[in-house]
C-alpha cells in the first residue's frame, strides 16, 4: 500500500512542478493542438517509410529535440521503423514525464532520454554512449535502448511558437547542424521547411479586449481620460489559435495571405537579412472589407 501511494503521488509532484513553471503552459497548447500532431505524425510516418525503403537494412536512429513529454519520439517508436530513439529534454519534469511515457508504451527496448540543453548535451555526447538504463517505479531494470551512432537519420522537433521562431528553433537547429549527431545530408529533419505567413483579420471580439469601455466613465462610476478610451492596447502580438474564433464566427480574413519569411532549417547557418528590424507589406483587402471601407488601404507591418 506504501509503494502505491508513492506511484501516485510522484505523477502529481511532477506535474505540479510543470504546471509552476514559467511560460511552461505552451507545451500544453502544443499537446491540445490535434491538426499540428496529426502533421506531425503523417510526416513522421512518411519519412519512416521513405528512410526504411533508401537504408534497409541499416539500422536507423532518430533524435526527439526537445521532446517534452514524448508524444513525437513515441509516434516515430510506433512506425516500427527505428532501431534506436533519443528524446532530448532540458526540463526535468518533462524528461521524467518522458521516462514514464516510454515504461507506459513498453517501448524501452527502442527508446531513451538523453536529460540537459541540446546546447550541452550533443557537444558532449561521446560518439558511441553507452545507453542508460531504464529503471521503472519499483527499480526492477528495464531492457536497455540500444546506443545511437551518429548521426541520426532523422531529427524530429517541436520548438516553434505562434510566431515560428520565437522559440529559439534557428539557434537550437543550428548549434545541433555543428555536432557529429545531425548532418545535413543525411539526417531528415521534420520541419524541413516553414514559411511565415500574415494574413488581416477582423474581430470586433478580440478588438475589445485591447481597449476600454465606451464613454468617459467605466461601469464602477469613476471617470477616466479621453486618452485611456482611445487607447488601442499593446501592439505586440497576442499568441492565440484562430481557428475557435473563426468557428465561432467571432472572426474573418479580410485579406489573402503573405509570405514574409521562409525558411530551410538544414540551412540556417544565419538567421535571414533584411535592409531593417521591420518590412512593410502592402496586403489586398477582399471584395468583402474593401466594399466596408471604400478607399482603404491595409499595410501590415
């Protein structure tokens, strides 16, 4: 009963040591989004396939960077297409959530957790590690993952924000490209590519919540000045998933889409240049927006 209680205590600790974790919530909007996942797995699954039929019968290796939790290390372990699969996590709560993940599946014959930076650990990793063996709950050993030579056959990562790269992937991928365990060459990565795009949107929904109710006065009586009303919010970007509010009808496009930057992450020795911190674009409003206000122009900045 004691060994019991501490089972299911230590879930509870972990996930509490998670939740009070700084800009921690963003993994867990990675986890909710089921359009990325599904992707992410249909891309996994294809490059398997595609790496089994050019390599057979080498044995192949992938490399989770940055896992989290484990969900793209474990979908690339159910291709069956891996010999061997490191999940690669800096943050212990997540690296021990991953330990658990890979006991859960009974996938530790296939899968390991390499725990620091990528920024460390691939540097330092010897060229032939000895696997570290999985210990489950009650201590009985678990069969040990077989040790990685690289570099891997594919690299699978999930470091990208609502704006692309504000989550270090350039520098992370790019550190990781100058190790022996990633080679641009060989080693499929998953993004390839990503572009990033801007497209004008009306909502009158996310409109008020950037600004004060109106009339001079709030609802409690006290009186504000004209300057606070008129105030149009923060104007850096608010992270949010649009499609709830587009399925909701609390939101419509009101231009096609821009490509503004675009990216090959096998090739991003620098971060891409321009003439300035800023690029401004000319955006088409629809028939729709442009018939709403007759001479309107929209740059998007």
């Amino acid at each position: 009963q004691s060994s019991k209680k501490q089972r299911t205590r230590k879930p509870a600790r972990a996930l509490g040591s998670m939740a009070g974790l700084g800009g921690f919530l963003g993994h867990f909007d990675m986890l909710y989004d089921d359009e990325r996942n599904r992707l992410y797995i249909e891309a996994l699954k294809l490059s398997a396939a595609d790496l089994r039929a050019e390599r057979a019968p080498a044995k192949l290796s992938a490399l989770d960077l940055g896992s989290g939790c484990g969900l793209l290390g474990l979908s690339a372990w159910k291709t069956e297409a891996f010999d061997s699969i490191v999940l690669l996590e800096a943050t212990p709560p997540l690296a021990e959530a991953a330990r658990g993940n890979i006991r859960r599946n009974g996938a530790e014959a296939t899968c390991s957790v390499w725990e620091g930076s990528s920024f460390d650990v691939l540097p330092e990793r010897d060229a032939s590690p000895s696997a570290t063996p999985q210990v489950a709950e009650e201590g009985v050993p678990q069969p040990e993952a077989p040790s990685p030579r690289p570099p891997f056959d594919l690299c699978v990562s999930e470091l990208l924000d609502s704006a692309l790269i504000g989550e270090g992937v350039l520098p992370t991928l790019r550190a990781a490209l100058e190790t022996p365990w990633l080679d641009r060459e060989r080693t499929v990565l998953i993004p390839a590519r990503a572009v990033v795009v801007a497209r004008l949107f009306s909502s009158p929904a996310l409109f008020e919540r950037h600004r004060m109710a109106a009339g001079p006065e709030l609802k409690g009586g006290a009186k504000v000045p004209e300057t606070f009303r008129r105030c149009p919010g923060l104007h850096t970007a608010e992270h949010l998933h649009l499609g709830p509010f587009l399925k909701a009808g609390l939101m419509e496009f009101v231009s096609e889409p821009l490509e503004v930057l675009a990216f090959d992450f096998a090739e991003c020795a620098a971060s891409p240049s321009a003439p300035s911190r800023r690029r401004a674009l000319a955006a088409k409003l629809t028939t729709a927006a442009a018939a709403a206000a007759p001479g309107a122009a929209a740059v998007a900045t």
